[in-house]
C-alpha cells in the first residue's frame, strides 16, 4: 500500500504509511526520512541521526498540540532491511501512544513486512499534519 507524503524539504521527508505499523487508535504513525538514500545505521552518520530527531522531535510537538497523541515514542527501527533481499535506508518511525489498552506498555511491533494490516491514517487527519507541518517546520 503506498505512503502518504505530509511534508518535504531539501533534506527530509515525512510521510505516513498507507498501512502503518499500528491501528491508528493507538496513535499516529510518522516516519522521518533524508530524501537522498543512505544506506546506513543512525551510530554512522550522528549529524544526520541528530538532524532526523530533532525534526521528529519538532514533529511530535505538533501532533500533541493537534491532539493527535499525547505521546510518542521515535525509533529508529531498520531491523527489516536486515531481511535477505532487502535494502537497508536510515529513517525514523514516530509512534504515537494514545490512552488506550496498551497505554504504559511497550509499542508491540509486527515481526515481518506485510503481517499487518492497519487502515491508514484518516484523510482528515493527514491534511490538518500537512497544513501544520507545512507553517510549523
């Protein structure tokens, strides 16, 4: 299923996938990638790691202001390109924890690639992310 861009620059982008890692009860899901492809772990290049929190973190602020989530945990996750076959490009995932059964617990991710099926985030939902994004970053 394909992602849905909310925002871009020179740099970054930040997009929602169209079949997020969470049911979207559970909070938004966000992921924070460099537009030029780099094959690396966040420990190889700390400038451009640095770079991709401190946007998330940004990121984050908004989705709480918007009442999104009142929480989120950022990770950079990668373990699936990993994967043979796979290719390995750095990014981050912004999970949003909203107060539901699994608040206080630990974000339960799916082991492999296409083991899950979530609905996307909701269209109304992307285009406030977008509009904020587009003034707030």
């Amino acid at each position: 299923m394909d992602s849905f861009e909310l925002w871009n620059n020179t740099n970054f982008h930040i997009f929602t996938p169209g079949n997020p890692h969470l049911p979207y009860a559970e909070g938004p899901h966000i992921i924070v990638a460099p537009v030029q492809y780099e094959a690396t772990a966040a420990w190889d290049n700390p400038k451009l790691a640095g770079a991709a929190f401190e946007l998330g973190a940004k990121a984050c602020g908004i989705m709480v202001r918007l009442g999104l989530a009142p929480w989120f945990n950022l990770q950079a996750n990668g373990n699936w390109g990993l994967l043979p076959g796979a290719v390995h490009r750095f990014h981050i995932h912004l999970y949003g924890r909203n107060k539901t059964a699994s608040w206080g617990k630990p974000v339960v991710l799916p082991e492999l690639p296409d083991t899950f099926k979530n609905d996307p985030m909701p269209e109304e939902d992307r285009i406030r992310l977008m509009a904020a994004f587009t003034i707030e970053l």
